[in-house]
C-alpha cells in the first residue's frame, strides 16, 4: 500500500472572517467512537480514566449518547467492554469563534447557546439546520462536529448566518 | 413544542420522530391468541385528553422516550426514558 495523502473536508479553504468572528476548519486527528456493552460501564469509566455526563466534555472525551462517547486521541484497549470504531475519516470539524458565533449558530440550531446557558464543555448532539451534528462549547467559540459529506454545507449555513448577521449591524 | 429529553433536556419538537402509541412496548406472552397480537399492532384508542406515546430523539441522544401529554391542551406532562423501564434496556 503506497502512503496516500490524507485529504480533509474542506481541504485548502481559507478561513472567514466577518466582524471579528471566525470561521475555519478544524483538524481533530483521530476520533472514535466508544458504545459500552450492557453492565460494562464502571470498567470503561476506569479504562478511559472517567466519563462524561450528559451533554458535556471531560478532557478528550465527548458524551455522543447514553453509554457512548467519543475520543479525540488515542483510545486505550477496550476488547470486551465496548464497541469501538474508529471514525476520524467520517467527520469534518469546523470552528467559529468570535463575538458573533453564539448569535450565527442559533440561527440553525435549536438551542440557547448564550455562554450563560450553554458554558464551555457543554456539548450537545443537535440538528445544525437539518443535518447530525456535535456541537461543542469551547473557551471562544464552537467546536461543531459534522458528517463529512455535509461540511461544505454546513460551511455554507453557518456563512450565510454570518453574512445576515453582519448586515444587520452595518444597517443599525 | 417542545419535549423533554431526561438526559439532554428541553429540546424543540424537529430534534424527535414521532413513532406511535405506547402499546408497542406491550408485546404480548409468547403463546398469546391472535387477537392480542391484533390489539398489540392495530387497535387504538386515540383519546381525547392524556395520551402516552413513543418518541426517538433522533438528532439529539438517539433515545426513546415515552411522552404522556394532553391532546386538547397539547401539555407534555411527563417524559421518561424507555430504556430506564423494567425490561426496556434489554
């Protein structure tokens, strides 16, 4: 097997900026995905040295759903406690951040995503217009996780929130 | 409407499927004449007042929900997870 270039999603777009907040593509490295078998949880918490409650981020760990994380990094051995794939070529990250990210995002999520509701290390596996997504908070902005295939329309979305948002304040 | 996911809180309606009446998770006993199985797949009572119903929060959690609500008010009274029931995880 000859060694091929890894591609990713959005591979060579440049970043855009619009009044001060920014959107870029994010690199994640590996991510995997970690389902606990039925009763297996208490080891799997020891396994990966915790595990996050609902809707929130411990260190590299991601809460995806009951019993199921995912792992940014390397993954210890889990043979028998948990179904672990490796998804790192199945998804593209984005990250916005700025003063305006909080405000494009609730355009196309359904949440309330004011730093006061939905604080860094909160995560939340919700629709991004119509599409699956992972969205997390971080210090400055949003890690949002998404389905490779969609990351140029995810793009696209979070571009034309930014574009409305932007005119309206030149409007002001 | 809005419904609320006992792990991931109040989320808007367009986050869940709407999959039908709770009498699917009363299978009847292995054995059980036709007519119960006939009650279990086809007959329901579609009242006007307090329903209980099965919801999937398809772009959030991926869980099951069992919803009571009112149909004439449109209140969500009640959500809990069907995995947490008695059997349900199995």
């Amino acid at each position: 097997m000859p060694n091929l270039i890894a591609k990713s999603a959005l591979f060579g777009r440049a970043p855009l900026t619009l009044s001060g907040t920014t959107l870029a593509e994010a690199q994640v490295g590996t991510l995997t995905s970690v389902a606990v078998f039925p009763g297996k949880l208490t080891k799997v918490k020891k396994t990966l040295g915790g595990f996050p409650a609902p809707n929130t981020v411990a260190g590299n760990l991601i809460w995806t759903g009951p019993e199921q994380v995912f792992v940014l990094g390397p993954v210890p051995d889990l043979t028998g406690l948990a179904a672990v794939t490796d998804q790192s070529g199945g998804w593209a990250a984005l990250r916005l951040s700025g003063p305006m990210a909080a405000d494009a995002l609730m355009r196309l999520y359904p949440l309330d995503l004011r730093a006061a509701h939905f604080p860094k290390d909160t995560c939340a596996r919700a629709p991004l217009g119509h599409m699956q997504s992972i969205l997390i908070a971080e210090e400055a902005g949003f890690l949002i996780l998404i389905f490779r295939s969609m990351a140029r329309t995810a793009w696209h979305e979070i571009e034309t929130a930014l574009h409305a948002l932007t005119a309206r304040t030149a409007a002001i | 409407m809005r419904l609320t996911c006992p792990l991931c809180g109040t989320r808007d309606r367009r986050e869940f499927y709407y999959s039908g009446s709770e009498d699917y998770l009363n299978r009847p006993a292995e054995g059980a004449p036709i007519e119960a199985w006939d009650d279990m797949l086809h007959l329901r009572t579609n009242p006007a007042g307090v329903t209980k119903d099965l919801w999937y929060h398809e772009t959030g959690c991926g869980s099951w929900l069992l919803v009571t609500r009112n149909t004439i008010t449109h209140a969500v009274l009640a959500t809990e997870l069907v995995a947490a029931r008695k059997g349900g995880a199995a």
